[in-house]
C-alpha cells in the first residue's frame, strides 16, 4: 500500500519504545483536571485510582457537581480505569453531552470553585518531556522575579487572554495564553465568552481551550528549528492577575481567592523584535525564512497566518546592515491542525519568494518529513490531541512531500490548498476536491466488493455501474487522465462528475453530503460540519489508509492538470473580457495580440522581480 510505504522505517518506532517505558511508569502519575470553566487541579495518581475517585477529589477540591459528567483525554471518554492515562496528561471534567449543544449556556466558576487546595509550584511544565530543560530554566526565570515582586503584564492586543511574564531584570520572558481566556472561552478578559471548553471555537475545527496544545504542537513538529518557532510548552500556572468573569472574585473576598487560581496555559518563550510583517516592507523578508514558515504552514494547515503572527527582527550586524536584513519568527499556531479541512491562510501565498523554486536543502528537509512518525510523536507528548488533527497533518505532509517532489513552488501548493470564492460561494480547494474524489473511489470500491460478494461475477459490475450513473459516463477529453492508476476508469468518471457539479454550483452540497455520508464510523465525538467540505475523521483505520493510498494516487495527475488549467483557464478568462469590451470584427484579433504582448510582459516583470530577490537572497 503506497500509505504503508510512506510510513517508512522510522515510522514511530522511537515513539513506541518511549510509549513502553512510559508504561512502567503507570503506577504513580500526575495528571492535570480541568474543569469547563478552566479551573484546574493537579492529582497524582497512584495504582489505586479510578475515575470515580479523582471525580471525588474534584468535589471536595473545587467544590463542583460531577454527576452526569465526564472525563475526558482528548477523544476518549474515560470509563473507571485511569491505566492507560500518561503522566502530565490534561483531562477535561465535561458535563454529558455538553459538546452537542452550541447554544448550552457557559458555567461560571463561583467563587467556591476557585478556592483550591492543590499549591503546588506556580508555574508547573505539562508533559513535553524532551524540552524539559530549556523551559524549566525559563520557568526558574520567571519564579525568581515573581518572588521579588515582578509581576506579568497583560498584553493589550488579540482577542484572548495573553501575558507577558518577566525576568529579574524585568525583560520579557515568556507569553502565556490561558486556555480558558481563549476567544469564547468562560473567562476571556475581552468580552469574547459564550461558550464553554470543548465547544467548536472562533473556527469551527478548533474547539475552545484548544489553542494551547496546537502551539505545542507547532513547536515539536518544527524539528530543529527549521522555521523558527520558539519555544512552546504548555504549563499549569497560578497568578492572581489572570482573569476569572465573576462578580463575586471582585468583591471583599475576590482577592484572596484570585491567588488560587490554578489555569492550564501555553508558555512560549519571548523573542524580542521590532516589528511584524504588517509593518514592514516584505522584499527584504528572506526566501529561505519564508519558503520554511510556509512548509510548517502547509504541514499543519495554518489558517490564521497573517502578518501579525511574524515577528521581524532587524538582524544586528555591527552597523553593516546595508540591506536591512531581518529574521522572521513565526508565532500564534493556535489555529493550526483543525479537526477537519479548512481554508487556510497564508499571508506569504502572494509574496515573491513564495514563487521561488524550494531549495536542494529545503526539497530534502520535505523529503525526510514522515508524517507517521510526527502522529505518534505527537500522541506521546499531548495526549490530549484529536485523531482528526493527527490526520489532516498526516493528509498535508503527503500533500507537500509529492508536490515538492513534482516541482511546485510554495505559492502553488498554497494556491491549490485555498479555497476560492465564485461569486458570493466558496468552493472547495483543489486539495479538498481530491480528497472528494479520493472518497467516492473509497465508495465505489465497497460497492465493488459488495457486488462481487453478492453475485460473484465480476463481468456485471461495469453494467450496474453504468446504470447507477447514466450520466457520468459521458467523459470529456479534457478529463484528467490517471495514468497507471490502479482506479483509472472510476477515477475518470468521477472527477469528471465533480467537475459537472461545479459547474452547475451544486459541489458544495453534493459533497459535503458525500463526505458525511459514510457515516460516523469512529467513537469520537466530531465538530459539527458546517465549515468543512471533507472531514477525515469519521473514516474507519482500514478506510483511512485505503483513502490514503487513493488520495496518493490522485496527486500526480491532479498537479498535471493544474499546471495546465491554471494557464489555460487565465486565457480564455482574458480573451473573454476583452472580446466583451467593444467592436468585436476589430478587436478580436487585435485583443489576442493585446493579451499576449501584455500577458508576456507581465510574466517578465514577475521573474524579474524573482530574480532580482533570489540574486539578492543568495
Ligand atoms: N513569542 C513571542 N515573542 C514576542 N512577542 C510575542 C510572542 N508571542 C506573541 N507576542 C506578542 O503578543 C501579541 C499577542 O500574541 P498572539 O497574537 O499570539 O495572541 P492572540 O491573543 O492569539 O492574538 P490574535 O487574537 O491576534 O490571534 C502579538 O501580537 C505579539 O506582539
């Protein structure tokens, strides 16, 4: 299977090993429970313990109800035995059937519930075992200013909840975002709050409070500092300056009470800087920094990079710095690996650089990225993560790692995974269409199979295709052609078929009913779909590999075709316009040379233009 091969000799091996010794360690662990209302309580546990036990402790602790509740790590609802819950794991204390219900009222915490009898230190590191150090130091850092009285500052821009925390000197040392502060969450200090954790977010494939480990995330899959992510951890902190939306924290009994408040939080290290890229002019902005956030970017299918989530930084050069250059640090992956396919957004998608051939150094950096191997690496240090996250960066890594070595640039991957908009309707991406495809050929193969099952004789099945489908057997030449591909003819007939539908203005109906009409086959509980065309999550793990192989399979040709239309549709669109535009007998001719005499121009300037930034780069 071509998904079993992409898997490789790494795949995840380490990872199991690391997951075996974890194992020995299953006696005594701590583990972080947060309530909906982003109270937190740290409880070690010991053999002994059971679900029922720790909701216990909650009750005398934080003072909540936990009947008709459940605990949650990440997708699993968690029966009574806690064996299989890993050190430093954060759990979820959710009201049943809470995820359902957009419009459930949020809890707040009631000045009880933050009274709390789990002191330990400050600020705690959550897992993240193999960055333990490094940000332990920042942690010690920041504990000694905390004790002289240096306290954090509350960040005045975004829409959630952000701090900097300092140093003895008084320099920032690290942001820290508390997930209950988030967009929507219950405590957001900024009048965003509706909604408790777990419920869809600011994006629909985002759930609230999940931001901080999708920093994390970012951060581990940025192996060794390719893109410059810095530093990420999530934490368990306390400090009387984070936010809690309730009166009765601010009357006479609020303070004392405000210095228990235990959150859970992501923790990334300050890096200084003089602006972001919404300040400052892009061309000086290096190809290699931008072709490598873009390759993180399209791994994790960002879909909030603007310009503000760059920091630039003036490189210091001894005054030799002629050309101003800068560094580019990316930060704010909150909004990265949704549960489902999103649009994306990538503010580099029109810079110059983006359209400069990837590097030998960056085509073997793509090369070596096993997305198999990152899935299990990330199950290991955050436990917490969705399935479904786990395989939109497992869909993107294939994705990059074939269009890369098919030679597109980073704009073109980036344009072939954005969605357009065709008058007021969005449309499915090209990488969203091949995914559409990839599943109907999943749905034709079990009818195969059904069919073959039921009248063993194979010879009938083209008939009752042909009649299911009486009108998607007339195929078009222009039809991309898949070329030894083992599903050739359906592959034809159906994208053929989805080309018809996006014609008629009918694609996105027709297949988001496509896509969720499989139906729910994996006990997790999935977001609503009502921003997603594809999800990958309600697919079975034998469907999910075979859509994989099917999906891999699509590629080649997919690029094939996009290399052409996307020259071909520009002309026809041009000529269109023009022949619109006046006398018809004189221009049409003299608009075909009009087109082309400005068409070649323009692609002039444009290289020259690259040219000009690569000379200027290397
Ligand atoms: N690692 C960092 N180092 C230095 N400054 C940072 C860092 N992370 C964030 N900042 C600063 O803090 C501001 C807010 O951070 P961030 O954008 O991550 O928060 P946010 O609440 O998620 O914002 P938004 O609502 O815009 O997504 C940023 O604009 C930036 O100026």
């Amino acid at each position: 299977m071509a998904a079993a091969a992409l898997k490789g000799p790494l795949s995840g091996s380490d990872y199991l090993n690391n997951k075996s010794t974890e194992g020995n360690q299953a006696v005594r662990r701590r583990v972080f429970v947060q309530t909906e209302t982003g109270c937190v309580l740290g409880i070690e546990l010991d053999g002994s313990e059971n679900v029922h036990t720790v909701k216990k402790k909650l009750q005398l602790s934080l003072h909540v109800p936990t009947e008709e509740t459940s605990l949650m790590c990440g997708d699993t609802v968690l029966k009574n035995d806690l064996s299989t819950v890993r050190n430093h794991s954060p759990l979820l204390l959710t009201r049943n059937c809470l995820h359902r219900s957009s419009s459930t009222p949020c809890l707040s915490p009631s000045a009880k519930d933050l009274y709390q009898k789990d002191q330990s230190c400050p600020i705690e590191v959550i897992g993240c075992s193999s960055h333990f150090p490094v940000t332990k130091q920042l942690v010690n850092d920041i504990v000694e200013a905390m004790k002289i009285g240096i306290d954090p500052i509350p960040v005045r821009g975004g829409l959630g909840g952000a701090y900097f925390f300092r140093g003895i000197n008084g320099e920032n040392v690290a942001i820290i975002k508390p997930t209950d502060e988030e967009p929507f969450a219950p405590n957001n200090p900024k009048g965003f709050v509706g909604k408790a954790l777990g419920q869809p977010g600011l994006k629909h494939s985002v759930r609230v409070g999940e931001t901080g480990f999708r920093e994390v995330a970012a951060y581990l899959l940025d192996y060794d500092g390719f893109a410059n992510v810095p530093l990420t951890a999530l934490v368990k902190v306390t400090h009387p300056i984070f936010n809690i939306n309730n009166d009765a924290v601010n009357g006479n009994n609020g303070h004392q009470q405000r210095e228990q408040i235990n959150k859970i939080a992501s923790f990334q290290q300050f890096i200084p800087h003089d602006c972001d890229a919404s300040d400052h002019g892009t061309s000086s902005f290096p190809v290699s920094a931008v072709h490598r956030i873009g390759i993180l970017d399209i791994r994790i299918l960002n879909i909030d990079r603007h310009a503000g989530n760059l920091l630039v930084r003036k490189l210091d050069d001894g005054g030799v710095n002629r050309f101003n250059r800068v560094d580019l640090v990316p930060i704010d992956h909150g909004l990265c690996l949704p549960e489902s396919l999103e649009d994306p957004y990538f503010e580099w998608i029109h810079w110059p650089q983006a359209s400069i051939p990837f590097s030998e150094d960056e085509l073997q950096y793509i090369a070596n990225l096993d997305p198999f191997h990152d899935s299990e690496m990330l199950r290991v240090e955050l436990p917490m993560i969705h399935e479904a996250c786990l395989r939109v960066l497992v869909l993107c890594t294939i994705f990059l790692k074939e269009a890369a070595s098919f030679g597109l640039c980073l704009a073109q991957v980036g344009d072939m995974m954005s969605r357009e908009f065709q008058g007021h309707a969005e449309e499915p991406s090209k990488l969203e269409l091949i995914c559409i495809e990839a599943r109907s050929l999943l749905q034709i193969s079990d009818m195969t199979v059904n069919y073959s099952s039921e009248n063993e004789d194979e010879f009938q099945f083209d008939l009752e295709y042909e009649t299911l489908n009486g009108d998607l057997s007339r195929i078009s030449e222009d039809t991309v052609s898949f070329q030894k591909n083992p599903c050739e003819k359906y592959g034809n007939i159906s994208m053929n078929y989805l080309s018809k539908l996006a014609e008629t203005g009918e694609t996105k109906s027709k297949s988001r009913i496509n896509a969720t009409s499989l139906g729910n086959k994996i006990s997790n509980e999935q977001l609503p779909m009502s921003s997603s065309f594809v999800t990958l999550a309600d697919m079975n793990e034998e469907e999910w590999l075979a859509f994989l192989e099917n999906f891999q399979n699509l590629l080649h040709p997919a690029f094939e075709n996009y290399k052409l239309g996307k020259v071909g549709q520009r002309l026809t669109q041009s000529l269109n316009s023009s022949a619109k535009a006046g006398d018809l007998a004189l221009k049409l001719p003299f608009a075909d040379v009009l087109f082309i005499v400005n068409y070649g121009l323009m692609r002039m300037v444009l290289r020259l233009n690259i040219l000009c930034i690569y000379l200027y780069h290397y």
